[in-house]
C-alpha cells in the first residue's frame, strides 16, 4: 500500500547525481535561463486555467510565448494544446558535430521504474 501510494506522488526525490545530471544541461550554450518574474506568472496562470496546462508545464509555456522564442521543445504531447500560441516540436539534434542528446536525461531516467519505493534511485535501472 505504501509502494502504492508513494508511486503517484508527483515531487520524487532525486539524487545528488541526478540532480547533477540536470544541472549540467543549464551549462550547454544553446540553453538560455529566463527569470520567472510577475508577467510569465501571470500568463502561466491563464495557459494553466485555459488550456488546462499543468503547473511547470504552463511555465515552461509562459516563459517561450512571453520570450517570444523561435520553438518550444517538448517531451509530451500536453504541449499541443498551445501549439497556436507558439511553435511546438519535438526535441531534435541541432548539430551534427555533436550528438547532445546522447549525453542528456531523458525522461524515462525518472520514471518510477528507475526509482525504488523509497524514492532512492535504483543504478541497475539505468540501462
């Protein structure tokens, strides 16, 4: 039951490591950080309340319309619903001479599959 009920908790605890795993994508170049300041909040409540947007979803959504960015890079389809709003692609590689994605997380490093039931990560999971 315990098993259970922590599977559908949506705040998973990462590890040191997969916490690094993620940091170390906010170093690459081509990512640019963007400061979640009163305008995106506001447009991130009306993306969540209109098109029915989950809570980091409708930032991450916020953040590129208000940006005015040149596409927005999904993992999930949720993203279609504001396809209107601002391009929406699936990730793709952007350079030839190097493959980044290979090196990147993928979602499925944080599945419950690679997670134990006590939220620790399980290494033989991944891969």
């Amino acid at each position: 039951m315990w098993k259970r009920y922590q599977g559908g908790d949506p705040a998973q605890k990462l590890t040191n490591e997969q916490i690094a795993l993620i940091s170390s994508m906010f170093e690459w170049p081509f990512i640019k950080l963007i400061e979640l300041n009163e305008p995106i909040a506001f447009k991130a409540v009306e993306l969540a309340r209109d098109y029915g947007l989950r809570s980091a979803d409708s930032v991450h959504a916020a953040s590129a319309i208000m940006r005015k960015v040149d596409v927005l890079q999904r993992w999930d389809r949720d993203y279609n619903k504001i396809a209107g709003l601002v391009p929406v692609q699936d990730p793709q590689q952007i350079s030839p001479q190097r493959n980044m994605f290979a090196a990147a997380p993928r979602p499925e490093n944080f599945t419950e599959q690679s997670l134990n039931f006590e939220g620790s990560y399980d290494e033989k999971s991944e891969g």
